[in-house]
C-alpha cells in the first residue's frame, strides 16, 4: 500500500469538498462519505457512505470493489449489490462489498497507475449509485 | 575551492564512509560537461538536487536534478569557484517547492586530487548550517570531481543527522568513475587473477579490480537467474545480492545451475541453492542472500546499493518493483526472460528476450509490457485468489462471465538451454556496464532460436509524459507517491540466507 500515494489522492478529493478517509488495517480501506445517489426519486437516500479495499500492492494492482452498510436500500439496486463479495468491518461498521469491477470488464476503463486512483475510483461510484436497477 | 595541501583531519572530516551516491544519464553528462568547461586550469561548480534513502548504516542518494548557475552566478574572473550570495539564496528558497536534499559539485583543477581543501571545509561547514535552515531534515551533500591519471574521480562527503559521513561509492551509469576513498580497495587474490586471466587479456587490467569492486543484484534465481549468477561469480564480482522467494522443486532441476535433486527433496530456497553454489566457484564473492521479494523495503535497502541489477523473473509485479528501483533509485537494470512456444511436439517459438532499463528508458508501463489483471492476480492473497476461482465459477454456473473476478492465465514453458542463455548474456551485459568496456546496443534484444533471421531489436521507445516514471527519476524516497508498486501486506518478511548488507 502506498500511503503517500493514497494520501495525494485523497487530498485532491478533499480539494474538491469530498469527505474521504483513509482506515489503516489490516485491511486497509478508503470510505468515502455522503456519494451522491439518484435514489430520492424513489424514496431512497440521496447519498450513501461507501467503502473501497485498498488493494495489495497498490497501485500495481487495480482498485476494486465498493462496499455499502449491511442492510443499506441500495444493495439489492445497485451493480452487483446482491452478489456479495463479503463482509467486511471498518469504522465501527459492518459493511457489504458488492460484485463491483469497474476496471476489470466492469464498465470503466482498463486500470491504468498513471490515471487511476482512489480520486478517479469516485467517478465510478458516482456512476454505480446513480445507475439504480 | 583550489585544493591545499591534504590535511589530516579537520572538523569537516567524515565519520565513516557510509553513503553511496548515484548518478544517471542524462544528468551525469549534462554535470561533467558544466563542471569541467574551465578544464584544465580553473574550476566550476553547480548546486544540485538529491532524493535520498536511509538503507540500514548506509545512505543512498541520487542525482534528481542540477541548478546549474546562470550569469553572474560564478564568479568567472577567479580560477576557485566563488558562489553569488544569490545563487545560493535561490537555491534555499527553491527547497520549499520540492522535498529534495541540496548539494554542491565542483570540481578541481588538472593535477589535484579531489580531496577537500581548507576553502572546501569552511564552505561546507556554512552550507550545511545554511541548508538546515532551509531544508530541516535533509542531507547537505558535497562533492568534487578531478581527473587523476587520466581516470575521473569524484569524492564526497555528507551532513545528516548531525555528523559528516563519506561517500562510499559514487556510481554514474555506465560510465567509468572511481571514487576517491576506493583507493587502497582491490586487492586481488592471486588464484582469482589466473582464473580471469581470460577476461582480463580481453578487457584490461583494471577490468578486474572493477568487477571486483562491483555490486551485482540478480532478482530472480531460477532458471535465468542462475545462470546469471555463476556467470558474475566466475567472472570475479565482489558482491552479489540474490533475491528470490521460491524453494526447489522437482520441475527446477532441469534448468537451475548449482541444484541438487536432495535440493528438490528438501525443498531448498533458491537464495540458498545460490549462495551455496557461489561459494563453491569464488569463495571470497561476498554474497548477500534472501527470501523474498522486491519490493520488501529491506531487499530494497540491499539492492539499491548495487551497481547493476539482473531482473530474472517471469512474474510481472516483479519486474515493475525493479523498474520503480531503476527510476527512483538510478538503479540500472537489465530484464530478461524466456519463452517457449509449442505444443504435442511442434515448437514454433524459442525465444529469449533482453530488455534494458536505465533511468531515462521507458518503464514498463510506457512499453506497455504490463497486463494490470495479471498483477493483480500475482500481488493477491493465497486465500483472495482461491475465492476470486471459486466466484469466477460461480458466476459461469450462472451463465454469466467469470473473466471479473478470475482471468485462467497460461504457464509459460522454458527450457535450461533459453534460461542459461538469457542470464548468461544479460551477465555479459552487466560485466560490459560494470567494465565499461562495451553496452546495450538495443533498447530490446528478442532473439527466436528457430526463426529465419536469428536476431530482432528495436529502437529506443519514447516514455508516455503522463506516466509516474517522468516525474520521480532519482527522487527516491521523496518519490514515494509515484510509487509504481508496494509490498502487499500478506507477504511474509524476507528471511537472509546469508550475510546481510550493511
């Protein structure tokens, strides 16, 4: 894990008024705070905390995943919210990681190091929680 | 900074000769052509850059960049170098816009020595003090470079952490450089010097004391690997740094120098196979052995000390932990692997591939040799990978796609006579940077054994300007993150086989 990597691209998060931290592990994760979402048209919350495996190696290997609370609404709507990838805890939560791959024949670009990272990772969020099945 | 008679001591004096400086084209030949324009009579000087390392005792820094002086910088009236008060405030104020430790070169006249003079003291007693102010926590490095004997010859000392240490080794990418407290080093023992006399007759006398002054990295001692390594031991190298994680198995024996079929019984590391089978051919190589894997920050510790390094793996993230060392850390470098295309008896590829990898050269990601999947695949956990396979096959029993979660990636087939080749040729390579006697006339040598024309090279690639490795080369830890790859927390630490750098 490169901390001063992530920590660069949580600041670039933050310059942008994005709540974002960064939970040491074992495992390491990224939770962004309040993502937007496209539910209020269905009653839904119009944003949701989200979190994000810090992958091993990183950023050789590429970011995937998302993970929402156990029991949020918009696991059974959202890209392979039903699919679990298991649960996980981190910041006094319980969290589900969804079947999520955006950079790996999941919707997004092939991953690219010198593109990506855990500030582009918001895009793909964004776009998953706005996409509601 | 005209050299007085050498003193013995003063308070400028290094402690020890612990830090080893390291240097890269385009930067070392841009610094030699600006420091010795007033060559032979009259000196000049330079500020410059450096990333740096704390590698156990020993200090790496690396040339980042060069202030070179403007008009009216340098005093050009003078034969001594006399620095504008404003050069040197320029250079302070610019330390707040980058991480980097500052430093002066400059050089001596025809016929001196690079030793200190008591000009060069006072002034880096006031730079050090003057630097801490501006750059709190970083090095003040001072070097001088001189010819002697028609060879160039850099010295070098270094404040940090409240004392002056010397420079060790100073080391420019291929290119010849003695550093001036190496000079009662070489000794040579007499059974070694009828061993090499081959070599020698070929490549010169001081080709000897140059291997034998040298630091070798083989990452990877497989197949290629081992190879590699006897041909450096035999050679005469003085140091070798073997790093691997793997232990012997049966499908080894064909292909792995120095095994043993006990060695595939007991399961041997390879580091050890290694370290054994050096000893057995040069008992007085100094070997530093290890289980594991770049880049664990002890192996970097150890490898960035090295003067070339071999990548001899066929694992991906391997070759990006070397490719990180050699732009952040100058390391140069040289890849090599191995492929054996064929199958029910039909071989159609025989191929051995050499890639070389200076600081300046495109990373592997600017050539794009890297598949993102696959890395990601090799840097996971055992118990990631056997619940990705078993997603993936959920996912095809759903009539779905199982290529998210798992990508079926296929074994690449080598043989002895490929692997001996490749490491036996890439150590020709590095003996050719070390000796200075002949270099990589290809950015990438791809050899097929059974194809018309029996040798394919290309020209240099052109780096992507978006891609980390333009931004951190020879920063060091202070590039951290560009980082192209970190250790994965589940590997386990690496264990030393043999002696431990210092």
């Amino acid at each position: 894990m490169s901390r001063e990597r992530i920590d660069r691209e949580l600041s670039l998060l933050r310059a942008g008024s994005l709540e974002v931290e960064y939970l040491s592990g074992p495992p390491e994760f990224v939770l962004y705070r309040a993502v937007p979402t496209s539910g209020a048209a269905i009653q839904l919350p119009a944003e949701s905390d989200v979190i994000v495996p810090v992958p091993p190696g990183y950023p050789a290997s590429m970011i995937d995943l998302a993970g929402l609370p156990v029991g949020s609404p918009f696991l059974a709507r959202v890209k392979g919210g039903v699919n679990s990838q298991g649960v996980v805890q981190a910041d006094g939560r319980q969290w589900q990681l969804a079947s999520y791959h955006p950079h790996n024949n999941g919707g997004g670009p092939p991953w690219n190091p010198a593109r990506h990272g855990f500030h582009t990772y918001i895009d793909q969020l964004i776009a998953w929680l706005d996409r509601l099945q | 900074m005209r050299r007085s008679p050498r003193r013995l001591t003063s308070d400028c004096t290094p402690r020890e000769d612990t830090v080893i400086v390291r240097m890269a084209e385009p930067e070392a030949g841009i610094l030699l052509e600006l420091l010795f324009q007033r060559y032979p009579h009259a000196e000049w000087a330079t500020f410059a850059r450096f990333g740096w390392r704390q590698a156990g005792e020993t200090l790496v820094l690396t040339l980042a960049a060069i202030d070179a002086p403007r008009d009216g910088d340098l005093d050009p009236r003078v034969p001594h170098v006399a620095i504008d008060e404003a050069y040197t405030l320029r250079t302070a104020l610019a330390a707040d816009a980058h991480p980097l430790a500052i430093g002066v070169i400059h050089s001596h006249p025809s016929g001196c020595e690079p030793e200190p003079s008591s000009i060069d003291d006072d002034m880096d007693a006031y730079y050090a003090r003057y630097y801490a102010d501006f750059a709190p926590g970083r090095p003040y490095v001072s070097l001088i470079a001189s010819h002697v004997d028609d060879e160039l010859v850099m010295s070098g000392r270094i404040w940090w952490q409240g004392a002056w240490l010397g420079a060790r080794r100073i080391i420019a990418e291929r290119r010849p450089l003695r550093t001036w407290t190496l000079r009662a080093a070489g000794h040579i023992d007499a059974p070694l010097r009828s061993r090499t006399a081959r070599l020698t007759a070929a490549f010169g006398e001081a080709a000897e004391h140059q291997l034998r002054s040298a630091t070798v990295a083989v990452i990877g001692a497989g197949g290629t690997g081992s190879a590699a390594i006897e041909v450096l031991a035999r050679a005469g190298v003085g140091h070798l740094i073997i790093v691997d994680p793997d232990r012997v198995d049966d499908s080894n024996l064909e292909r792995l120098h120095g095994s043993t079929l006990h060695d595939a019984e007991q399961q041997t590391p390879k580091a050890r196979v290694a370290a054994r089978h050096v000893a057995s051919i040069d008992p007085t190589c100094r070997v530093t052995a290890v289980i594991g894997a770049l880049p664990q920050a002890d192996i970097v510790h150890a490898v960035i000390q090295a003067d070339v390094a071999i990548g001899c793996t066929d694992q991906q993230h391997s070759r990006l932990a070397l490719a990180d060392l050699t732009v952040r850390y100058l390391v140069q470098s040289i890849d090599c692997g191995v492929m054996l295309e064929g199958r029910d008896g039909a071989v159609r590829g025989q191929i051995v591939q050499l890639i070389r990898s200076l600081p300046a050269d495109p990373c592997p990601y600017c050539r794009e040799m890297i598949d993102s999947v696959r890395v990601t695949q090799e840097l996971m956990s055992p118990e990631d990978r056997a619940a990705r396979r078993a997603a993936a096959g959920e996912a095809q029993s759903r009539g779905e796609s199982g290529s998210p979660y798992w990508h079926d990636l296929p074994q690449l087939n080598t043989v002895g006579y490929l692997t001996t080749m490749a490491g036996a040729v890439a150590a020709g390579y590095a003996i050719g940077w070390i000796t200075d006697r002949f270099t990589t006339p290809f950015a990438r040598l791809q050899m097929n054994l059974v194809a018309p024309f029996l040798d394919v090279t290309d020209a240099d690639g052109i780096p992507d300007p978006t891609c980390a490795c333009r931004r951190s080369r020879g920063w060091a830890d202070q590039g951290a993150a560009d980082a192209f790859i970190t250790a994965p927390a589940h590997w386990p630490p690496p264990q030393w086989v043999s002696k431990r750098h210092r």
